[in-house]
C-alpha cells in the first residue's frame, strides 16, 4: 500500500470507531431507564402485573416499579416489620382505612410538587381523603363502589317491574317478598339488614345509610386535626341515629318489614341459594357471584338514595411513598405516572375495576353492568376509618347493643361516637 492509501485507511478506521461509539452512547442513552422501586399491596399480583408491565415498557424514563402481593390480613404487621429492619418498600398500595392509621410513615407530597386543584380535578370526590392540610398523603389507582345486586326472578313473581330506587320503597315491598315456612321461620327474605354478624358488609352499609343521611361520621376539627361527628345533630334528627333506625327495623320482628334474623345463613350465601332479594356489595364481586351460581338470574343497580346529593360507599386504593425510602424521587415519578389517563384505562382493562379519574368517568361504556359500576364510582364516598379492626367492633355493639334492646338507639348511636374520638385521639391526624 502507499503511504496515501496507509493514511487514507487509518482515518476511516478512526471515524468508524468514533462513529461506532457515538451510536452505542446514543443507544444506552435512549434505553436508560428508571431508578427501580418497590410497591406494596394486597391485590393480586396478576392484576397489577399487566399494568406495571405496560408502564415499565412504555414509560421507561419514570417508571420501573416491581410489585409484591401481601396477604391483606398481615399487610400492616409486614410492613412495620419491614421498615424496622430497613428493608421495607418505597411506596404501597393502601385503602383508606389504613391513611390515618400509618400516618406518620407516609411522605406527604407537598402541593408546589402537585397541585391540589389538580387533584380534585383529576380524582372522583372520594379520592380527596387523601388530601392532607399540607400535601398529598397518596394518589387514587382503584375504586370498588358498593352496588345493589338483586334477584330478577323474584321481583318477576312478586310483580315487581324495577328495583327500588329510594329505600322508602323497602318497607312496602317486604310484605310482598318475604316468605316464612310453616314454622314462621323466614325462608325468603329482602334485605339483610338488622344483624351484624351473617351481614358481608355491615359496617359499610351502616355507614353509607349514616352518610347519606348526613354525617361524614369523622370530620376536621376546628382546631386542628379529626374529630367524631357520628351522634351529630343535624338540621333536623341525629343523622346517624336515623342510619341505624332504618337498618335494625328489618330485623324487628314487631315490624311489617322483619326480612333478617341472626339464624339466618350469611347475606351473600342466601342470595346464591336465590333466597334473598337484594344484595348490597361490591362491583369487584360481579364475577365471583356469577361463577358460584351461573344459573342465578341477576342484575346490578345503584344503591337507594335519598333526596339530594346521590353517593354509595366505595372501598378506595390509593399509591403512597413511604418516608423511610431512598428513593422518593423516584417513587413520586412512578406513582404520578401510574395514575395518568393512558395507565389508568390500562388499569381498568385488566382489573375490571371502574375508572378513579374524572377524565374517563365522563365516557360511560355500554355494557349494562359497567354502566352501574361507572356511575357509582363517581358519586362513591367514604370516611377515614383510625383503625379498620376496632370500628368493626364499635359497630357491632351499637348493633347489637340496639337489637338486644339494651341499648336505645341513641345511646348506642352517643357510645359508638365516643369510641371512635378515642381511636381519633390515639393517631397521629
């Protein structure tokens, strides 16, 4: 070779390596991804996994979050151990009855990071439990209203065209559907109201009638922090006395509504057998139910309203950082991502849960169920429970205590109150 073809060569081989660097920087640049976090939670690890799997491909610059499944009766003993040794997670998949009694491990974004308008314009009403004075305590992923599930076949032989849309109209149903065997014992019932013990949900529905009726059951106080407003008076009755009157009169058996007894086999199996009217759950129990009885001839609507502002209870999931993780930065970035629009219908494809975002409640699908679910997503409410397994205790006792007629309603409704602003005084809110 000459020496011009020798010189020539060596600056091509000098640009072919540049060049060759140059692209692989730009390569590992494009593909750099996030700092890796952990989530928390108790729902099922194949739910979540289709969205994380989506956001960590999709949206690679802020999101690389792994999940890990906890079961929901150890969450919090699991976490509190965790975060002693140092090795708990960077954020958590939390319902609101778990925001005020973690509290203090929780970092509160601060609204210069995101705004608080754009929260409440963003998320359902609900969702503004986890608003703090200061901050964001965590950001609303999943919403589970509570629905009226009812039995088409036993409305249609009773000549019931639609189910109720008030709960005045209970009380003159139950004479028409409520059957007793010969015995008197009631082998047909409409609504299981009344007991605690074989009712699923109870303590929910109590507190969506009390809600409805006009207490938050726990509000601000005037000089800071939360108080009990559950034996509150209102503008005319003690809303929730009225709540707790409504609910034991179907288990009285002086009343021309008596449908409910203690003897009676839990809510949710009667309904299966085809031998309760009404169910009130959850939109998530939908394919549970089918599949325990595909011959049950069902449909869905939203829970009786009063006059005024409609609203059913809703079991709330929000995405909280934890103080304790290196890596907040990171985790505000993930979890702000996780609960845009785009990953929200991604949610809501895999999990079947209705949308928490206003944006995508606006649109209501077709689908006959879907429909139900959307719309009382949007009007779900619920109140921030101090401690989830106490309250289920304080509720059945005023139960109980007014069943029993050992206590008068308003005695039990004063002593339930008075339990709960104990829990309220023992937490960090």
């Amino acid at each position: 070779m000459s020496r011009f073809q020798t010189i020539f060569l060596g600056i091509l081989i000098v640009l072919g390596v540049a060049g060759a660097v140059v692209f692989a920087t730009s390569k590992n640049r494009g593909t750099e991804s996030a700092t890796p976090v952990v989530m928390w939670g108790t729902f099922p690890t194949t739910m979540v996994d289709g969205l994380l799997s989506e956001a960590n491909l999709n949206y690679k610059d802020t999101v690389n979050v792994s999940y890990i499944e906890k079961p929901y009766a150890s969450f919090e003993s699991e976490l509190i151990s965790a975060l002693a040794r140092g090795q708990g997670p960077d954020m958590v998949l939390i319902p609101q009855d778990l925001i005020v009694k973690q509290l203090d491990k929780y970092y509160i974004v601060p609204f210069e990071s995101y705004s608080e308008r754009d929260f409440r314009n963003s998320f359902i009403q609900e969702g503004e439990l986890f608003l703090a004075s200061t901050g964001i305590i965590g950001f609303p992923l999943a919403i589970d209203p509570m629905v009226m599930y009812w039995n088409r076949d036993i409305l249609t032989n009773e000549g019931v065209s639609l189910p109720p849309a008030s709960w005045t109209e209970f009380f003159s149903l139950a004479p028409k559907i409520v059957k007793k065997d010969g015995n008197g014992n009631i082998s047909q019932a409409i609504l299981a109201f009344g007991e605690f013990r074989n009712v699923s949900h109870a303590k929910e529905i109590l507190s969506l009638l009390a809600m409805q009726a006009g207490t938050p059951i726990v509000a601000k106080a005037s000089a800071g922090g939360y108080q009990s407003v559950f034996s509150a008076r209102g503008s005319g009755l003690v809303p929730g006395e009225e709540a707790v009157s409504y609910f034991t009169e179907f288990s009285n058996p002086s009343k021309a509504s008596y449908s409910w007894n203690r003897s009676l086999p839990l809510d949710r199996t009667a309904f299966l057998a085809g031998r309760l009217a009404f169910y009130f759950g959850y939109a998530s129990e939908l394919t549970s139910l089918r599949a325990a009885n595909p011959n049950l001839n069902f449909d869905v609507a939203m829970v009786p309203q009063v006059a005024g502002k409609k609203l059913t209870f809703g079991r709330i999931h929000g995405i909280a950082l934890l103080k304790s993780s290196p890596n907040v930065a990171s985790a505000y970035l993930a979890a702000t991502t996780l609960v845009s629009s785009p990953l929200q219908q991604t949610w809501v494809a895999k999990s079947g849960y209705p949308p928490v975002r206003r944006d995508l409640l606006s649109v209501i699908p077709g689908d006959a169920y879907k429909s139900v679910f959307y719309q009382s997503a949007l009007v779900s409410s619920a109140w921030l429970d101090p401690y989830r397994e106490a309250t289920d205790g304080i509720f059945l006792r005023l139960v109980e205590g007014v069943t029993s007629g050992r206590l008068r309603v308003s005695e039990a409704v004063s002593a339930a109150s008075t339990e709960i602003q104990s829990l309220l005084l023992n937490t960090n809110i």
